[in-house]
C-alpha cells in the first residue's frame, strides 16, 4: 500500500487502541480528494529510547498521519524506508533523493532528566540541499506522547508552510443516537485527528451550538434539558458547569469574546431574536440588536472589533456585523439567497457560512474586502462551518443518506476528508482554539 | 240502571285511562335496567364538534379540537387559510377555560442551520400564539417554546418529510 493509493483513495482509520481510552464511538476519518502537488516528505520511525515497551500508535505514525491528512503533504510509508537513520550522522541524503523524497525527519523518544513525561528530540531536513530546517525538542507530561507528537507535527508544517499547525488541538461535536424515547444527545471532545473521544455531557433531549472558549478550557452550549433551549458554560477538564441563561424564549448561539471576558448570545424575551453581550465577571446584559428580524449566531472578529451575525433583516439570512458596542448593522455577504452561520477565518478577512441556495446548502468562504464567494464543498446539505484555528481547514457537517457525518475541506477547496461516527449522527463540530 | 251505566261508563274511562299510561309506562320502566349498555354511552349525548368548549372534543375525530398540529410552508411563519380554523378551536377552548395552559412547540425542517431555525420555528409559535391570543386566549395561558429543526417527526431528506417537520404543536400541560 503506498502512500499515493492512499492520496488517491480513501484511507487512514484512527482506531482507539490504547485500551485505557474510554470506548466512546470513535470517528474515523477518511480522505476523500487529495492534492496532487503534495511535498513527499519521509517520517522515519522515531527511536524508542525509554525503559518501557513503546506505545502502539508510534510517534511517526501519528506525524505521518497529521501531515497527510492536512493535504499538503505526501508522507513516505515507513514499510518503504530502505534505511532508518535516527540523527543527522546517520542520514545519507543521496539514498533518500532516489526515493523522490524532499524533506525527512529522523528524531528519538526518550525519558527526561527528571523521569517525568516524555522527551521528543528531532530534526527535519531538506533532502536536496541538506539543510537542517529544525532542531528540536519537545517535552510534554506523562500519557501525553500523542500530544508531543500532534506538536512535532504542527513545528514541521510551520518550518514548510510559514503558518502554523493545528493539529495539537482539539474538536467539539454533537452526537445523536438512537430515535424516539431512546434518543440520546451528547457533546464530545475529540482530539482534532479524531482521536480519544471523550463525552462531556450527555442527555436525552437536544444539545446544540458548543463553541469554545479562548484559552480552550471552557465550552458554552445550548440544552434543552429543562424542556427549553438554556445556555450552559462548563469546564472541559473538570466537567464543572454553570447556567449561563434561561429566561424565556430563545437561549441560544452563545459566542466568547477573544479576550474570554464577553460572551454574545441570542434570547427572545423581548419577544424575536435579538443579540445580546454579556460581561461574563458581572453578568450584565446588552442588548446589541433591536429588529423584528432573526438576528442570531453571534459570532466575534478575531480582533474583537466586529460581531458578526445573521440577520433576516433583507428578507432572507445574510451575514451582518456591528461594533461590539453598538450601533447600526452593516451587510457583509452582499451575494447568495442565504447565508448563515459565520465561522471567520483566523486572519479576519474570509468569513465561511451555510450557502444556500434552492434546496442546496454548502459552506462557501466569503472575501471580505474583494466581496466574493468562493465555494468549497459539494453539498447538499452542509452547515456549520468551522474554521481550524490557523485558517487551513474548515470543518463542517453535512449528511450523507439519512445520517449526518463531519467533514473537513481545505480552505482552498482542494482536500476534503470526511470523520464518520460509527452509528448516529455527528453534528455542528467545533475546532478548538491553539492550546499552548 | 243509571249508576250502572255510570259505573261501567266511568271503569271504561279509568280502563281507557290506565290502557293509555300502561303503553308508555313499562317502557321507560322496565327496559331501562339493562345492564349491557355502558350507562355513559347512554346518557352522554354526542358532543357537538362545533362547541369547541367541550373538552370531550379533544378525542373525537369529528371536530377541529382534536387537530393539534398546524404545518407551515418552507422559511415562512404565516398560519395557512386551512389551518385557521383549528386555530381558532383551541382560542375558543382556552378562552372558555381559563384554567387551560397550552405549550406551542415550534418546529423547523433541517434545511438551514440550526440556530437559525430556532428562531424560525419561534416565529412560527408566536403566529398561532398571536392568533390565538386575538381570539380571547391569555397570555398566561399561552407559552412559545422553538425546538427549532432538533425534534423532527421524520428523518428523510425530501419535501414529503420537510413538510411534516415544519409544524406548530398545540400542547395542553392543563386542560
């Protein structure tokens, strides 16, 4: 099995095969289109230098994955390598420009100093002109070695990118099993490769709308568990929550400002949706909207200048903004018959939403300063973009026959992968913000 | 002779008399104790499906009040012609009752997102709650909740299905 069959073809399954990993339903991820001008690029194992036996998912593995699946990148089989040096001395550079590759990185694991954790040293060369473009190590805690390794993932695309990686952070989505009396809501937090799945909270009625807070600690979202739509704020690691609203009417769409001290929501107690911002150390309210429309789905610019919102204010949905402050609303998607739900990109100029049109709906990106769409998905009904924190991707939810899956696409379009739950559906993912 | 004849004439009279009662007599008497008959079908009379007061017109098939469930076209909230009349019903009812709590769960179908949508079938909610409060339900009788596109009574992905979700339901927490 070569690594193009895989470009071409559908392929890497990341299974839960640590057994210490609590079996929720893993989503496995698929390629669905590649891209051809990927850089071959070797991962050669890792050398294993602690006391202990090394762990199943390896270090390169877990690389080689992260890098081919952002698309860029077409990592070498490891069954392919003829040779496997583990430091420089080692790396005979004309051996690997016959195997067409044009970077390798050799590295090792092994314990620190103190005896805590793990220690990943590596380096990551240009094969033609044999020049070492990284050098470095990376410590992270104990049980932490797939984190380490989604870090040496995120250095290595920066070193070849110019932006950095995202692959050490982690997804939010919403899972639905079962039908009837048995449905069963959860919200899951997936490390961003699908791996480790991990239910924060789980209920019999609807749960919707997680979004992150900036430091990656909190989740905000929406239950239905007190018989209507509430906004709740809990703690990831600790699973401790606190209501944030509940009043009459809509409670949704909840939204962190990027400082973490403000939150945008929507609530219907005056009567229609309106946007409102909450100071999150008081818990005073203001009232941002004041329209008969639908105005909902807050959501901030990465500089906190702008909310932006949708608004059927026009007629139909359209993407508007305002100061965080006030004032009056200014139309942003100025084309298309609805768009809704914004996810803005991390450099603030694209803006992706929901694109419908007829009885189609895909995520389409919006230029801001050119005004024009791009549009990234086939559909036909895809919604919930999510932009990765460092703009490469955008991670959505579509439906394929009667179920609903989580995709991925590149932000130019040009590498889908799709993360299929193995029963139910899988919903409104969130990618999380850079955790540092 | 005379009180003869009186007699006689006046023992036809009571014979008459008594032959005219005993005809209607037995019937309600001793037909009545049947025991196959429940009681209730009996003495109940139909109720009728226009008295939308009537809280047995909750079951019976033949009146509006029965009907719980009003469909909407796609992205509108407007309460269709067709379905005014049912509308109408449980306003009537409400108002009759004031002791009646009704719970209008609005609903989406999955085309759009989610949030959104909640705010669409709200708006759907708060057209039959207007409708209903104009004809004589009050307002503390009457609570919108938006499920949005989350609580769909069909799970394909075609108009058929849509048209179904797309829905308010009349819910009484107290009749």
């Amino acid at each position: 099995m070569t690594v193009n069959e895989n470009v071409k073809k559908l392929l890497i399954i990341i299974m839960a095969l640590l057994a210490a990993q609590t079996a929720y339903a893993q989503l496995e991820i698929e390629i669905i289109s590649g891209n051809p001008g990927a850089l071959p690029i070797a991962i050669v194992p890792f050398q294993w230098q602690e006391a202990g036996p090394p762990p199943v998912a390896s270090v390169d593995e877990i690389v080689s994955g992260d890098l081919y699946r952002s698309g860029l990148f077409k990592p070498m089989d490891a069954a392919d390598m003829v040779e496997r040096p583990v430091d420089e001395e080692s790396i005979r550079f004309g051996t690997w420009r016959l195997l067409k590759v044009d970077y390798i990185v050799v590295g090792s694991v092994r314990t620190p100093t103190d005896g805590i954790g793990h220690e990943l040293i590596y380096q990551l060369f240009d094969v033609h002109t044999q020049e070492r473009l990284l050098s470095q190590v990376t410590t992270v805690g104990p049980g932490d070695l797939r984190f380490g390794a989604h870090r040496v993932a995120d250095a290595i695309y920066e070193a070849l990118t110019g932006v950095p990686g995202a692959f050490s952070t982690r997804i939010a989505y919403i899972t639905a099993t079962g039908l009837g009396p048995d449905q069963r809501y959860e919200l899951v937090v997936a490390d961003a490769d699908g791996f480790g799945p991990q239910s924060v909270v789980g209920s019999p009625e609807p749960l919707l709308s997680p979004a992150w807070s900036p430091d990656g600690k909190k989740l905000a979202y929406v239950s239905f568990e007190k018989g209507n739509s509430a906004i709740y704020m809990q703690d990831v690691a600790t699973g401790s929550r606190e209501l944030i609203s509940s009043g009459r009417g809509i409670n949704g769409a909840p939204s962190f400002s990027p400082d973490g001290r403000k939150m945008a929501l929507t609530l219907s107690k005056s009567g229609n949706p309106e946007i409102y911002v909450r100071d999150m150390a008081t818990g005073r309210l203001t009232q941002l909207t004041q329209h008969w429309a639908i105005d909902t789905e807050a959501v901030w610019s990465p500089d906190g200048r702008y909310i932006y919102f949708t608004s059927d204010r026009g007629g139909r949905p359209q993407i508007y903004r305002v100061a965080p402050s006030g004032g009056t609303p200014e139309r942003v998607t100025l084309e298309g018959e609805y768009n809704a739900r914004a996810s803005i990109a991390p450099d603030g100029r694209r803006i992706a939403v929901a694109y419908g049109r007829g009885n189609e709906y895909r995520i389409a990106v919006w230029d801001i300063e050119n005004e024009r769409f791009t549009i990234l998905t086939p559909g036909v009904l895809d919604e919930s973009p999510s932009f990765a924190p460092n703009g490469s991707m955008v991670l959505y939810a579509t439906r394929e026959g009667n179920r609903g899956v989580l995709s991925a696409v590149s932000s130019d379009g040009s590498v889908r992968q799709r993360l299929i739950l193995s029963a139910g559906d899988v919903r409104e993912p969130a990618w999380s913000p850079v955790i540092r | 002779m005379k009180t003869t004849w009186r007699l006689t004439l006046a023992l036809m009279i009571a014979l008459a008399l008594a032959a005219c009662q005993t005809t209607p007599k037995p019937e309600p008497v001793e037909p009545t104790p049947e025991p196959e008959p429940t009681p209730e079908v009996e003495t109940a009379p139909a109720p009728d499906p226009h008295d939308f007061t009537d809280s047995r017109n909750f079951d019976n098939p033949e009146s509006l009040l029965s009907k719980r469930v009003i469909y909407f076209d796609f992205d509108k909230s407007t309460v269709r012609p067709e379905y005014r009349g049912i509308v109408s019903a449980h306003a009537a009812y409400a108002a009759a009752n004031s002791s009646s709590r009704i719970t209008l769960e609005g609903h989406a179908d999955e085309r759009g997102t989610r949030e959104y949508n909640l705010g669409l079938a709200e708006r759907r909610g708060n057209a039959v709650d207007g409708l209903m409060s104009a004809q004589g339900a009050r307002g503390s009788q009457l609570v919108v909740v938006s499920y949005g596109e989350e609580r769909p009574t069909c799970r394909v992905s075609d108009e058929d299905c849509w048209s179904l979700n797309r829905r308010v339901e009349v819910v009484y927490t107290a009749r």
